[in-house]
C-alpha cells in the first residue's frame, strides 16, 4: 500500500492511498467512500482485488479521514464541484500512471452519488461504473429537505452542524429492525462492524449544514433525466444493496431507478440486492460472497473489453 498526497486546484490537500498487487495490474478499481466515514475502511475489499489482479485507489473525500479542512464540511461554496473534481484528480494521477489500463469507479452510498455525477460528464473515461448503498431519485422530498437545511443553515451558519438534521436523515433507519444495540445498526448485522466504525474516530460524526445542502441539491441535478441521459449508454453499470438497506428504502428508489435506465437504452445495466443485508455490503456478514461476486463482475467486463479490442 502506497500513500498519496494530492493537490486539488484550490489548494486541499487530498490524502488517498493505492494498494498493488504483486504482478502487473489488470485494471485500477478506483474506491469513493461514503459519508462519515474514510477510504481506509476498503483496506479488506482492496487486499481481495489485488489478490485477482486489480489495482486500487481511493481518496478521502473533503470533510472526511484525513482531508485538510473541517471534519465533515466540504467547502463553504461550491462543495459538490469540489468533490466531484476531486475524484477527477485521483483519475488524473491514474491515467498518468497507467495510461493503457481500464479503470472502474466504485462508489459507496455518498461516493455512489459523487461517482454517478462524475460518470455524467466523463463515463466516456472509465470500463464500468459500480453503485453500493445507494439510492435514486425522492423527488419532493428533496426539496422538502432542502428547506429544513437552510432554515438550521441560517439558525446555525453554513458550517454549523444540526443535530436536528442529523436525527431527521438518519434517525429512522434502525427502525425497521426491531430491536438494535446501537444507533449504527444499520449499516450490517455483524455487530463487530458496527463496533469498530463506532470506535473509529474518523467514522459517524456530523456533517455541516453547508454539506447537507450540496449533497441534496446535488442529488437532485444527478437524477434530472437530461443529466443521467450523459452517460454512454453503452457503460457497464453494477448495483450493490442489501434488501434491508434503509438508504433505499430497501431498495424501492434503486428498483425505479434501474426501470428508468432500461427504458432509457441503457445496455449493461445489472444489480445484485443481497436478502436482508443492509447498508454496508462490503461489511456485512457476508462479504465474502459480496466480495466474489463483484470480482466476477469486474473480471467479465475486463474480458469483454479486452475481447473487443482483440
């Protein structure tokens, strides 16, 4: 594993690492971490890649791991560009380093958003585009939130952190659970996942009023149908959800959003949703199987490219 230290155009620095495996690489799998948590917490997934062949990279998104800056903050303006080119800066270094190799983007929950925004203006760039934990479009639900935000965000200021907001975003998806042990519960049913990312220093804080505000508005740009019309048609793209992920409403908004893109001609669509995994696939008591079976993944469409090429 080798440490990265990148330099956005504004001056943040962006701390990422890249993890090879022993022979000459096949592809890169470029990871994007989710919200209040780090890129580190790949470190089992990425060693299984480079064990198949695949080398990994991923980044702290700004306001998370090791990022300069405000713990949970992205930026007092223009937050959702900033990270958005961030991601573009880690695939700048891998096309600079490895020119000829096909390159994958796996995003996870808030890094399947920034990912699904990236892959609207550059999905030409990459070999295929893999969502876990993510979600689709809540349309008046959006705005609705919107409107919360900006009332904490002028109660509060624009880095201040709700815990209002906090409570009205996460606070119900232990719900469907029945009886839990924590507030994080939700993310997997192996309680010592939960255990260890609520240790974590660098895991569960709260977000600044001003984030909120760029993820949602955000969200609502990426799911126009104009905008999800920019993606090549013809890119592979994968989802990941346990059918118990509260994110989705156990995978109600990803189901329409899957419908959408077949009737939109999208060629290579594809999802597997685990039975009554949650919210983190990559942790759950089954990861090995989710681990396999994204590489089965990966490796097909490596073949196929490769095939083509021949």
């Amino acid at each position: 594993m080798k440490r990265l230290n990148l330099s956005s155009s504004d001056g943040h620095q962006i701390p990422a690492h890249i993890w090879l495996p022993e022979q000459q690489p096949i592809a890169i799998i470029q990871i994007s971490h989710g919200m209040a948590e780090h890129h580190q917490r790949y470190n089992r997934l990425a060693g299984q890649l480079n064990n198949a062949g695949y080398a990994v990279i991923a980044h702290d998104h700004r306001g998370h791991g090791q990022c300069s800056g405000l713990q949970g903050h992205y930026s007092d303006q223009q937050g959702w560009k900033h990270v958005i080119d961030d991601l573009g800066l880690v695939q700048n270094y891998i096309r600079q380093q490895y020119p000829d190799l096909p390159v994958f983007l796996l995003g996870h929950s808030m890094g399947s958003f920034i990912s699904l925004a990236w892959a609207e203006q550059y999905g030409d760039q990459l070999a295929g585009l893999i969502l876990s934990g993510s979600n689709g479009d809540q349309g008046v639900m959006f705005s609705v939130a919107k409107l919360l935000i900006k009332l904490e965000r002028y109660r509060q200021g624009a880095q201040g952190k709700s815990r209002f907001l906090d409570q009205v975003f996460f606070g119900q998806f232990n719900r469907s659970f029945g009886k839990t042990q924590t507030s994080f519960d939700w993310l997997s049913r192996d309680q010592q996942q939960v255990e260890k990312y609520l240790e974590d220093e660098q895991c569960g804080f709260l977000c600044s009023n001003q984030l909120w505000l760029d993820l949602i508005s955000g969200l609502q740009q990426i799911y126009r149908p104009q905008n999800l019309q920019k993606i090549p048609k013809q890119l592979p793209i994968h989802f990941i959800s346990g059918s118990k992920d509260p994110v989705s409403q156990s995978c109600k908004h990803l189901h329409k959003l899957l419908l959408n893109l077949e009737q939109s001609g999208f060629q290579q669509l594809s999802h597997t949703f685990y039975p009554n995994g949650r919210h983190e696939m990559f942790n759950e008591t089954n990861y090995q199987q989710v681990q396999d079976e994204l590489i089965q993944w990966i490796t097909r469409h490596t073949s196929n490219r490769q095939a083509s090429a021949a």
